[in-house]
C-alpha cells in the first residue's frame, strides 16, 4: 500500500524555530559554509521555499541565526544569574558563553558575515534590554550593602561593561584562532577548553591568586 505524506502544519514560530535549529546544526558540523537554504532545509525537513518565506535569503537566515543566538544566551545568563546562591562563582556563565561563541561557531558566523558585509545594521531593542539586564545582575554583585550610592554603582556598572566586554571578545577570538594558538602555545585540548576558561573566571572574578590545576 503506497504510503501517504502529510503536510505537517506548523506555526510561524514553530518554522522559524525549527528552521533556526536545522540552521544551527549545520553551522556546528559545517561552519559558516554549510548555511545554504537547500541544506538547511533538507536538515529541517521543509522546503526550500519555507526558508525564503520565512528569512528572504541565505544572508536572511544567517542574521536570524546571530539575532537567536545572542537572545537565548543572554537569557541563558540571566537565568543563572537570578537562580545562584549569593557569592556563588560564576564560572558556569562564562561556560556558557564559550560554548555557544566559541564552541558552536557563532564567533566563526559572526567575523564571516562581517567579512562578507552582510552583517546585521541598526539596533536590536530586545538584545539591547536584555544586555541592560545583564549589566545590571553583574554590578549588584560588585556593590556593596553598606554603600548604596550613586558612584559605586556607576563604577560597578562600567566594570560590568568592561568585563562583559572583555568575555565576549576573548569568547569570540577563541571561537576564530582559539585552535591554532592554543596548539602555537603548547596547550593541550582540555587545558584550552577547561583549565583556560576556569582561569579567564577567576580572572574576571579578581580570584587570579588561587591555583585550579588538579
């Protein structure tokens, strides 16, 4: 008996979710290159004229992908920030910022996109609060409770900048040439993806003094 295919109806977000999930699967196997809308569409299962429909290019879809991709992880954050004990290290964030920038090519997609030009323009008001949110979760963690004024929370807010700022740039360096310096330095794999990162929290954590070798 022949077999009967069915459309599977979906919603637009339920599309675009999926599509976006198809996307970034490729870009972690493939890199930047393996986001073509054929290929991308054969991995979600939809066709080639849903991914046009609902992202209008390759470049579209790309700028999509960077757009999701920093609102879950800035979310992600957030969520660990609001969930941790007092005084908890906060290693696990910066964890989570490698592994998306560095280690699922997001840091490779971003300077790809940049060098080809089509990088996304003008501001993103939803990253844009969720960045505010971030900075905000990270400087109540640098003031103190005896000292509530208006200058120490400006200069823990411009460290919160500063350090977010400094995390995301290594996040993203790691992501490009991570590989080839870790191999020019001598360091093996589980001190570049491990013990470096452990080491970058304690740096950014002021806690450089204390040894995280086994």
């Amino acid at each position: 008996m022949a077999e009967t295919n069915k459309r599977v109806r979906r919603t637009a977000v339920e599309a675009r979710t999926l599509i976006l999930n198809a996307a970034e699967a490729r870009l972690q196997s493939d890199g930047p290159e393996g986001l073509k809308v054929q290929e991308v569409a054969a991995v979600a299962g939809v066709a080639h004229s849903t991914v046009l429909h609902h992202f209008g290019s390759a470049a579209g879809l790309r700028a999509a992908l960077v757009e999701d991709m920093g609102k879950r992880l800035l979310e992600d954050i957030l969520a660990l920030f609001k969930s941790r004990d007092a005084g908890q290290a906060d290693s696990q964030v910066l964890f989570n910022v490698f592994a998306t920038l560095s280690d699922k090519g997001h840091a490779r997609l971003m300077a790809w996109m940049m060098l080809k030009g089509d990088q996304p323009t003008g501001s993103n008001e939803r990253t844009q609060a969720l960045f505010h949110q971030l900075i905000e979760e990270v400087a109540a963690t640098m003031v103190y409770q005896d000292d509530q004024s208006e200058k120490a929370w400006r200069q823990a807010r411009r460290t919160a900048r500063f350090a977010t700022m400094l995390a995301a740039v290594a996040a993203v360096g790691d992501g490009i040439s991570g590989g080839f310096l870790a191999e020019q330095i001598g360091l093996s794999e589980k001190e570049a993806k491990t013990e470096f990162r452990s080491w970058f929290a304690q740096v950014l954590n002021g806690e450089t003094n204390r040894d995280i070798c086994p």
